[in-house]
C-alpha cells in the first residue's frame, strides 16, 4: 500500500537521518544524535499544517488568489477558503521523480505545467544533502517556458526540541524589522522590531508571545548566510536554521491557531520573498525564458 506522502527517501549520515516524500518533494523527518528536530509526520499520513513543505512558486498568502503579471490578470484557485488566499505555491501535492539516491543525499525534481492562474513552465530540482554540519538543501528553478513568469520560493520545517511548548526555549531571529499582517495573514506595514515583542536580535525565551511574522533586514555572517537559533536552556540542545542571501525574508510562527501544532513546535520558513508578492511586487523574482534561480538553506544541530 502507498503512503500518502508516497515513496519515503530516507539519507543517513553517521547520526543523522533524514526522510524526504515524493509527494510535495518535501522533508518529513530530520534527527541527530537520536533527537527529533524536525516536528514531522508519520509516513501513514499526509502533511498537515504545511509541514515539510516546498512552497514553490510563491510562498505564503496570496490575496483573492489573484494578481497581474505583464499586463494580464491570473486567477488562481482559493486554497486556503478561510482567508481567501491562495496559499503556500503549486507543488506540495504534486509527485517528484527521485533523480539521485545516495546514501547521503537524494536530488528531487518536478516540472510545472502551465494551469489556470499560472500559465508558465517551471522545471525544479531539489537536492537533499546531510554531512557534518548538519544539512543542506539546494533548490533550482528554471523557466522552461517562452514568457517571463512570477517567482517565489520558501520552505516550511517545523523545528523542535522535544519540549511540551516552544515557551521555555531561548530564540535568536537577527532581524532589524518584522512584517505585520491584518486578519487573514496579508501584509499591512513593515516597522522596525525595536522596542516591540518582535525584538529577538538578542537570544530571549519566547514565552508566550504569539508569532505569525515574517522578519526582514537580517544580520548575515561573512558567507552572507543568516542564522534563526532555538535553544533549550534546561536540556542543553540547540538547532539553528540557516539560509543564504537568496532569502531576504523569514517567516516565524508558533502554529497558535493550529490545533496540532499549538505552540509544540516552531516554523522557521525562509522566504525569497514576503506574503502576497504576486499582488505587491515586493521582492518579486521576474524569471525570464531559460533563466535559474538557486536558494539554499539548512539545518544545523547542537545535540549533547
């Protein structure tokens, strides 16, 4: 019998063990040392809450389902009902093609057809790589159509560190300004995170404060890679997500409305750019006929 997630690509290195889907192309599972980073799914179910999600060709919340693109306008089927957006991209149901399988590294890839609302040619590679360090995955996008198309890209772990909540852990987002948004998730203004609960340059334990927010002006390390860290002040474990200059946005959200999230875990999704770009433009990737665009993001851990 196949899983909902279909076929399970697991990759292992020394203690490390990941497991990637063929339905969605996304990550299910990811540990070190013998402790769960990543706030997964079981194999006899699908993903729920976006979890391990590849969120491609937009990420988050798009108004209405819709927006103009080169002077035509494209309506695209309301995904998420409640907010009336579309919600999250095109292919985190859509089954890849295993490329590559090793005993440390798995590459995915799937092509998207042009469809009603996105009417362009997308052929993706994702490559899923534990070393170390931890792990790395490389995401590629090539337009192998004939018109420009609109691009974005995410991705949607939830990090933990075997806590009850995430309200003991010490987090770390080196963002100088944070997104907020109106009633059904859309942005209304970019502030500065100064003197507001959304100040966490400085590693503080989250509490019980309520996170739904993307962050932006990120402090970078000399390889222009930022770095989100949640730590466990008590059990002494730590994870950090880190990704390259191609994400200038992050998303953080501690999963309140969702009843099996609930705070259990954190959402650290790195963003190429903010909710309802299709509609605003903002940070919006124009990707020409035969052009590739690259990200590249990963997971470190810190297991004693």
């Amino acid at each position: 019998m196949c899983a909902p997630s279909g076929e399970q690509i697991e990759i292992v290195f020394g203690d490390q063990r990941a497991v990637v889907v063929e339905v969605g192309g996304g990550l299910r599972a990811y540990s070190a040392g013998g402790l769960e980073l990543l706030d997964g799914y079981s194999a006899e179910g699908p993903s729920t809450s976006a979890r391990g999600q590849v969120l491609i060709p937009w990420p988050n919340r798009l108004e209405d389902g819709s927006y103009e693109f080169d002077g035509r306008r494209h309506q695209l089927p309301l995904t998420e009902p409640s907010t009336e957006t579309a919600i999250h991209g095109l292919v985190h149901s859509s089954p890849w093609t295993v490329a590559v399988r090793q005993p440390a590294r798995a590459v995915l890839e799937h092509v998207v057809d042009p469809q009603p609302g996105y009417p362009f040619s997308l052929a993706l590679r994702i490559e899923y790589m534990l070393w170390a360090g931890g792990l790395i995955v490389y995401t590629t996008a090539t337009n192998v159509g004939t018109d420009p198309c609109p691009f974005g890209a995410g991705a949607h772990p939830y990090l933990t560190l075997g806590t009850a909540t995430v309200d003991s852990l010490l987090l770390r987002v080196p963002a100088a300004s944070v997104v907020t948004c109106d009633e059904r998730g859309l942005p209304v203004r970019t502030e500065a995170v100064e003197g507001t609960v959304y100040d966490f340059r400085r590693p503080r334990r989250i509490g019980t404060t309520k996170l739904d927010n993307a962050f932006t002006e990120l402090e970078r390390d000399d390889g222009m890679l930022a770095h989100v860290e949640l730590h466990d002040p008590d059990g002494g474990n730590g994870v950090t997500l880190w990704f390259d200059e191609s994400f200038p946005y992050v998303l953080v959200f501690t999963g309140d409305p969702l009843p099996d999230v609930d705070r259990r875990s954190l959402a650290v999704e790195p963003m190429t750019c903010p909710p309802n770009a299709f509609r605003t433009g903002t940070a919006l990737i124009r990707l020409e006929p035969g052009r590739s665009v690259t990200t590249v993001w990963g997971i470190t851990p810190s297991v004693r």
